[in-house]
C-alpha cells in the first residue's frame, strides 16, 4: 500500500472515475439493477449498502461474489443483461454532473493531461463518451475489460498515472466512492469526494482526501492547487 501522498505536491495529472463523477449515472444504475433484481425474483431491499460495497468494482467481480455458485459464462451472460439494461436508459436519460466539461476543459488549458479510471465495461463507457464528446478531452482510459482489478485495488489509478508518465504523488483522483477514494489511497494518490451518489460522512477518515464537494461546479486546477 502506497499510502499518503504529501499534501503539497505539484498537481501533474487529474484522473476521473466516470459513473457518478463525470457522469449522473448512478441512479441508472439503481432502476437497472431494481429491474434486474426483480427479473430474477431476487430481494433488493438495501440500495445504499449495496452500492457502498460494490461501487467501483466490475460487474463480473459483483455477480462472482452474488452468486459464486455460477459459472463464468453464466455470470458474463448475466451481467451482459444488467448492463444493457442500464445503457436503455443511459440512451435517453444520461446527463453529466454539473461542471464536468468546464473542469476538464480549464484542466486541458493549463497542460495537465486526464484520464478515465472506470469499472465500467467498455460499451458502457463509449455511451458516455459519445453523447458528450469526452474521448476527444482525454489522454487515456482504463478499465478492467484491459486487465486490471476493479477498485479498492489502485491498478486503475496506477496505470494511468504510468500512461501519462506522472508519478502517483502527483495524480488528483476525483471519485463519487469510498471504494475509489480507498483505491486512490493505495496508489498514494490525493483524491477529491463528489457526494452525487453516497454523503460526505461515507468519505470521512481517509487521511487522503483534498475536499469533499457535491459536483464539479466549483473546482478549478488553481483552487485544488490551494487545497
């Protein structure tokens, strides 16, 4: 574990997990897994716990710990069907979080390179990327459909990092989880809450985190500079 990073090193390179930090996707995620769920008459009666220990993992890594008892090919199918049920609705209802645009766009203008640290599966992250125009504002992303383990592991945050030739003290993570504040921290990495999907209380005690804020409207690179 890498651990904490210092607190005034230079910022060299911002990376974005997408789902519920880039993009307003995480209640979604919930209708979709509220159909899902009740497609297969299984309970879901703790949206928020679930979310707490799943946001930032994959789906294959979710559906091996729900039903361990299935095999591989039966798990891919099943989580095929989960997430083609979220992109029916991401097609027509998916927005950004407030200030997306405009924070990448001044982080562009000052020369720090960006990137996308996603557990989201690839068709789900070209959803995004095509209905806002973010590929063409990013350097690089990274996902587990590459070969990486989901978050809280820092594979993620650590692969980007070493694509855009930074060192990790270096890297602002911006995350909407505690599992990718917790990654953040494994990859000695600072890290910026968005309280889109869980409260500012799920964040504290991380000895990593700059601020805790409810989009990303009132950031800039100078203001975090100042963090």
């Amino acid at each position: 574990m890498a651990g904490l990073p210092a607190r005034d090193a230079p910022i060299a390179a911002l990376l974005f997990d997408l789902d519920g930090t880039l993009i307003d996707s995480m209640p979604l995620h919930e209708q979709a897994w509220v159909q899902w769920f009740a497609l297969h008459g299984l309970p879901f009666d703790d949206p928020a716990g679930f979310f707490a220990a799943t946001a930032g993992r994959s789906i294959d890594e979710i559906l091996a710990d729900l039903m361990p008892e299935l095999g591989t090919a039966e798990q891919q199918r099943l989580g095929d069907e989960r997430e083609e049920m979220y992109r029916v609705l991401a097609r027509q209802q998916l927005q950004l979080i407030p200030g997306a645009l405009a924070l990448l766009d001044m982080a562009a203008a000052q020369g720090l390179p960006l990137a996308v640290c996603t557990a989201a599966p690839d068709a789900n992250v070209a959803l995004a990327y095509q209905r806002f125009g973010l590929a063409a504002r990013l350097q690089t992303t990274v996902n587990p459909s590459q070969g990486f383990r989901g978050k809280p592991h820092p594979d993620l945050f650590l692969e980007a990092a070493r694509r855009l030739g930074k060192e990790p003290a270096q890297c602002i993570v911006f995350e909407d989880a505690p599992l990718g504040v917790e990654a953040a921290y494994r990859a000695g990495m600072r890290a910026v809450a968005i309280t889109s999907t869980m409260p500012a209380a799920a964040f504290a005690g991380f000895p990593n985190l700059m601020r805790t804020v409810s989009d990303l409207t009132t950031l800039t690179p100078d203001t975090l500079a100042m963090a």
